[in-house]
C-alpha cells in the first residue's frame, strides 16, 4: 500500500489518464510555471530576510549614536561647571 491505501499500480494508473488529458506539452508547461513562481517566492523570502537584516542593523547604529549623542553632552556640562 502506498498513500493512502492507493497502491504503485493505482498511483500509474491515475499518471497515465493524466497525461492523456492534458498532454505532457501543457504538464511541462505548468512544471516549470510552478517551478519560477516557487524560484519567485524562495527570492522574496531571501530579500524580506535582508531587509529585516538590514533594518535591524540601522537601528542599533541609531542607538549607538544616540549614546554617543548623550556622552559628548554630558561632556560638555562637565566643562561649563569647571
């Protein structure tokens, strides 16, 4: 028994009335539609995945200038009362 309880012959059978309905041309053809749209979404997920990267790199470099920001302020008073 294979999936299911759908067995190897029964699993042939149902590739071959495939086939006969739609032609292996017109199954190549939705293969590779399938094929590029996954490439499409694999390219996607991969770019979403940088940009999140990429934003969360631009935040810490903003808290880290904020500190400096606060450092060199609290520098300054130092100096005024000396």
């Amino acid at each position: 028994m294979g999936f299911g309880g759908i067995g190897p012959g029964s699993l042939i059978l149902i590739l071959v009335i495939v086939i006969l309905l739609f032609g292996t041309k017109k199954l190549r053809n939705v293969g590779g539609d399938l094929g590029g749209a996954l490439r499409s979404f694999r390219k996607s997920m991969k770019e979403g995945e940088d940009e999140a990267k990429g934003e969360d790199t631009a935040t810490l470099a903003k808290k880290d200038s904020d500190a400096i920001d606060a450092e060199v302020v609290e520098e300054e008073k130092e100096k005024d009362k000396g």
